[in-house]
C-alpha cells in the first residue's frame, strides 16, 4: 500500500483559492473564524466558498478561545465537518458541539505534546505548530520537529512553516497523517497563490514516493 500524506489548505478567504486546493486534491480546506486574524471570514463569504466545494472535500472551521455564539452561528450557518481549536479550550467545551474536532498543540510553549494530547483523547488528531499557547500560528514559522515523541500514538497534522521546500523532507522525517498549509501558499495574508499550491501538492507527492510502503505513521 501507498503512503500518501492528507493535504489541508489553510486560511482560504477566495472560491477560486478554494477550488484549486481541491481540484488539486486537497483533502479538506481551512477557514479562520477569529476575528482578529487577517484571514478571518464573515459567514456570508464562508457560505459562499462552502456551496462551492465539490465532493468529499471537508471543509474545517477554524477557532481560538471564541465565544459560544460565535461558534454555534458558524456551526449552524456552515455545517462545517470539523472544528479545529487553536486556543485554551477544554476537552468539554470541544466536544460540546456534536461535531469532530482536532486540537491545537503549541510547540512553542508545550514542552509534552503526548501528555498534553492524552487529555484531548476524544479529538480526531491534533495539529502540532510552531505557534505558542494563545496564538493562531500563520507566522510561517518551523520548529524542531525533534520535539515531536517518536511514541505520538495519534493522529498527526504538521503545520507551522511548511511550504514546498521543507514538505517532502518533513513527510520522510515526521511521517504524519496529514500536513496542513497557510502562509507556505500566500503571495499575501489570505491571498493564495495557484502556482505556490501547484508546487507544494507536487513536493507532497515527492515526499511521500520517499516513504517505503507500508512503513508505520
């Protein structure tokens, strides 16, 4: 059997960004909910990217430390497939929304990401970046990917920095499930550009020709 690494596409704000991801074979695309970030979407502008996704592409929603509301109107107007959760919010508040979420862990600041994973047990991954506790990431900044516990027993997202001339050796160093991508991609913030995607879903795949078949994630 084939390795194959899971694309995210992360931060989209346009349809036509969002198209090419997933005609490309982008396995879920990304989109920011706090509203702080420049990349954050009002809900009409969400919709319209959402009836625009063709089939078996996810589509996740992106949070930190946001209020109820907010959520529940981004749940109820978008049906979004899976939360993701960049902030200090607990196992609870995650699970509370009868949906399937992933959880942020920030490699800046969490010095036992296994440890710190055992008590989200219910999430469906996590994402592991560069960021610190309270921040959204999208620097376009790496980390040590030593850090990571070679024993990580769940599903594993690398983001923070990747883009198509780091993706493949990170795929032969880390062997994650899935790499999740943003500024790697962006002429500008939110902004992506198709030849930038083109290069890094064609490094993806070199990356994953690297990985003998078979070989445990």
């Amino acid at each position: 059997m084939n390795y194959r690494t899971r694309i995210k596409i992360c931060g989209i704000t346009r349809v036509q960004d969002a198209l090419h991801a997933a005609h490309r074979g982008a396995d879920s695309i990304g989109l920011v909910f706090h509203p702080p970030s420049p990349r954050s979407l009002a809900i009409e502008k969400a919709r319209e990217i959402r009836q625009a996704i063709p089939p078996f592409v996810t589509l996740t929603a992106l949070f930190l430390d946001e209020s109820e509301d907010w959520i529940a109107e981004v749940v109820h107007q978008l049906r979004p497939d899976c939360l993701q959760f960049h902030g200090s919010e607990s196992v609870e508040f995650c699970e509370g929304w009868g949906v399937p979420y992933i959880k942020s862990i920030p490699m800046g600041s969490i010095e036992a990401p296994e440890s710190y994973a055992r008590l989200y047990g219910s999430a469906q991954g996590f994402l592991l970046d560069s960021n610190v506790a309270g921040r959204l990431g999208g620097s376009g900044d790496t980390f040590d990917w030593s850090k990571i516990p070679a024993s990580f027993e769940f599903p594993l997202l690398l983001a923070g920095g990747i883009n198509a001339s780091n993706v493949a050796d990170a795929i032969v160093r880390v062997r994650p499930w899935g790499v999740d991508v943003s500024t790697g991609v962006e002429v500008s913030k939110g902004i992506k550009s198709a030849d930038l995607m083109d290069h890094f879903f064609n490094e993806v795949q070199r990356g994953d020709g690297c990985v003998e078949p078979n070989e445990p994630r």
